[in-house]
C-alpha cells in the first residue's frame, strides 16, 4: 500500500501528551541510530540499530467486515443478504461504525478474528523477538534467520538500552559487541557454518519480522504490552504498532489499549507497588479499591469460591 515507514523516533504515537508520556519508552528507551538522542551529546555508534515498524497491509473493508459479522449473529437476515445491503450502500458508514463501536462494548471477540493486519518490523533485539514470539493465538511469524543469514558487516548491528548509558557503562557495552563482532567474522572466515557461528551473538542482535496478526490478537497484545510492567522495547514496538492501525482505521484503533484502558478492563490487576508507580495510577483504579468497593456496598464480604459454589451450579446445570 505504500506506506511511510514509521520509526521509533516518534515521541507521540498516541492521541494526548498524558497517553504519550505513559505509552512512550521515557528514560527506559534505547540510544537510536548513531547513538545519540536530538537532545543529548553523547559520541556517535555507526552500528546502533534503530527501530522500524510498518503497517504493509490489511484486510479490505474491515469495517464492512466486522459489521456483516456482527450482524450474522444478531440478525435473521442470512450473510449474503447483509452484504447485498452493504454493497447497494443501503446501510451508512456512520451506521456501520456505530453499530461495531456497540458490539465491541460487550466483549463479544470471535467477528474480531477476520480483520487481519500486515507488519514489517525491523531492527528489534532478539531479546524482544523472544517475548513476542510468545503470542501464538491469531498471529503468524516469519522471522529472520541467523542460520541461513550471514551478517557481513564489518561490525555487527545492536539494541543498547539507555540504562546503560545512565550507568556509565556504555563504552564497555560497545566494546564487548565490537569484539563479539571480530570473532563472528573470524568464525565465518574459519568456515564455521552461520548456524555455529551465531552462538556468539547475544540479545543485543537486532532481528527482522514479517507478521499477520487478527485484530482480536492485536487486542490482546497491546492489553499486555502497552502496559507499563511490559519491558520498554516491545511496549515502543506494540505503540507504533497501534500508531499505524490508527492512522488506517481509528474507528477501531480506540480499542487497543493496555488492559487498564477504559475500553478494557478498566481497572490495573497488577501488584498494589506497581500500580502506585504506573503514571496511569493517576487515572485507573487498583483492583484492590474494587473490592473494597464491594465490601463497602455489597450485601456479603468478598470471598473465595468453594466447592459449595460449584456444586450448585452442576445441580443447576444437572451436571
């Protein structure tokens, strides 16, 4: 489709400065291409790898999509009739967004699964590639190989986080991965296979993906990863993600927010600690407040389920 590829340079990928400030990488963040941030002085890296994420594609008509969906269930009509109605244009787009922004209301997810999106993410570490693989529900991965990719570069790119900058060991960082880079090459010179060489590679090494991911999947991403408890690489990469779902479709956008968000959840279900440290704390409830909430106002202290509990509902059920 043609896209701009959108870098992690982008300071504001969310709609206000609360959002940005929350959602960004802040004082976590890697030192980006030549390693030096617009407002820091520090000396140059050649090899700093820089993060890119791109929106390649996405189903066509997703919002008729998601709305012949919904309607299926809901409606005597059968699906090729609803379609008829969409395609003579019978029914509005403001009727279709409003219809779709009422059902995802209710937390009904399967019609989720057949709007489809596909990224081209580069130059992320192989330290983030491990956390993200981990999502294997209405998502596909290609990935990059070290295996079959020789990495011919006289010194090898990488991810260095700023926390190390702000420990005074970044000289020491680079130097490691120079002489990393040195054996990698010698290894290969050697007639070492790429699949033994790249034993010596660490985290650090950036790594390329092709992904199709559904929207249902996406939302479950960014519920985990848009969260401030998520490391601050993969968080940049899911914001940027959302950032370009926004620019195509914010009609659905709205709806990819950390789990607190209040399209989600609503409230944070991590540790009362962590809660008090999040910058959304401001703005979301704990869960702990709920229940106190509940104990405060409800007709029964709070209390763990039992097997009472379930019996009742195999009797119920005639289970």
């Amino acid at each position: 489709m043609g896209f701009p590829l959108r870098e992690a340079q982008d300071p504001r990928p969310f709609e206000d400065r609360h959002r940005a400030e929350a959602f960004s990488c802040g004082s976590q963040g890697p030192t980006l291409a030549h390693g030096r941030r617009a407002s820091e002085g520090k000396r140059s890296v050649d090899n700093q790898a820089t993060m890119q994420v791109r929106l390649i594609d996405y189903a066509r008509a997703p919002l008729e999509k998601l709305y012949a969906a919904f309607r299926t269930c809901y409606s005597s009509e059968s699906p090729i009739d609803i379609w008829r109605n969409i395609e003579a244009q019978k029914i509005s787009h403001d009727k279709i967004r409003e219809f779709i922004g009422e059902r995802l209301k209710t937390g009904h997810a399967s019609p989720l699964e057949q709007v489809v999106f596909w990224f081209g993410i580069a130059n992320v570490s192989r330290s983030l590639s491990h956390q993200f693989v981990r999502h294997r529900i209405g998502i596909s991965f290609e990935q990059q190989s070290q295996r079959y990719v020789k990495f011919k570069q006289e010194r090898l790119a990488f991810v260095m986080p700023e926390s190390w900058h702000r420990a005074g060991l970044d000289r020491e960082f680079e130097e490691l991965l120079g002489r990393t880079s040195e054996l990698y090459a010698r290894a290969l010179k050697a007639g070492i296979p790429p699949e033994d060489a790249r034993f010596v590679l660490p985290n650090a090494a950036p790594t390329n993906f092709h992904v199709m991911v559904n929207f249902a999947e996406m939302l479950h991403i960014c519920d985990l990863r848009l969260c401030m408890r998520a490391q601050w690489e993969i968080r940049r990469m899911v914001a940027l993600m959302r950032a370009e779902i926004k620019r195509v479709l914010p009609e659905i956008a709205v709806f990819l927010q950390p789990k607190c968000g209040e399209n989600r959840m609503g409230y944070c279900d991590e540790t009362l600690e962590d809660w008090k440290k999040c910058p959304l704390g401001r703005v979301r409830p704990h869960k702990t407040s709920l229940f106190e909430l509940y104990d405060r106002y409800g007709s029964a202290k709070a209390r763990a389920l039992g097997e009472q509990e379930f019996r009742a509902v195999e009797e119920k059920e005639q289970i």
